[in-house]
C-alpha cells in the first residue's frame, strides 16, 4: 500500500516466479493484463496516468450530477434531459424488505427523517 511506502497505482503481478509468487488460475496480471503499457515512455504512462485520473473525476461529477438531478436539484445541461425522480433513499440503498440483514432495520427507521 502506497501508505506504508509503496508505490501509488502499483498492483503486483500475478505471473511472477519468485518467493512471492501468488497461485492464480489465469496467467494475466490486473495491471495492463495484455502488456499495452511495456513499450512506453515514462512521459507518455505519466499522461495516460494524468488522463485515467482525469476521467475517473468527469465520471464522478456526472455520477452526482445525475443523481442530483434525479432528486429533482437544479443542474445545468441535465435540467432538459427529462430524467424521471427517484422516490429512494439515494444514500440508503437497503429498504425495510432487507431488515434481514444486520443493521438495516435501524438504518430503515431513519429513512425520510432528515428533512429533504
């Protein structure tokens, strides 16, 4: 873990042969399972590193913004859309159906007593 000095984005791979091999079945790694990242430059990984991060942020932004706009908020470009409301709890995904669970019956109960 990048905390305790490792590197940030770094997955070890899964085909190496040494002390700390790890038995998989298939022979890809998680990281770049086809080798498409071997022949570049370090400038180039570094803005294709940029990039992913940058569009991990969009999908974010456009994950609440949806969401947002589902709650019936104001949010330019998705104001026209036509995106139906959503009745949910958005942030409690479980319902009083799932008080099986540990937790959700108490998490249920306090569904709709926050004033929005």
């Amino acid at each position: 873990h990048y905390v305790r000095g490792g590197k940030p984005g770094y997955f070890p791979k899964l085909s190496r042969s040494d002390e700390m091999a790890f038995p998989h079945p298939v022979p890809l790694n998680l990281w770049d399972p086809f080798g498409f990242t071997s022949k570049m430059t370090p400038e180039r990984k570094e803005k294709a590193l940029l990039a992913e991060v940058n569009n991990g942020r969009l999908a974010m932004i456009g994950i609440f913004g949806m969401i947002s706009a589902s709650k019936g908020l104001q949010v330019p470009g998705l104001d026209t859309v036509g995106i139906k409301p959503y009745a949910g709890e958005v942030m409690a995904p479980f319902t009083a159906g799932d008080t099986a669970l540990p937790f959700v019956a108490d998490m249920a109960a306090k569904i709709g007593t926050y004033g929005y």
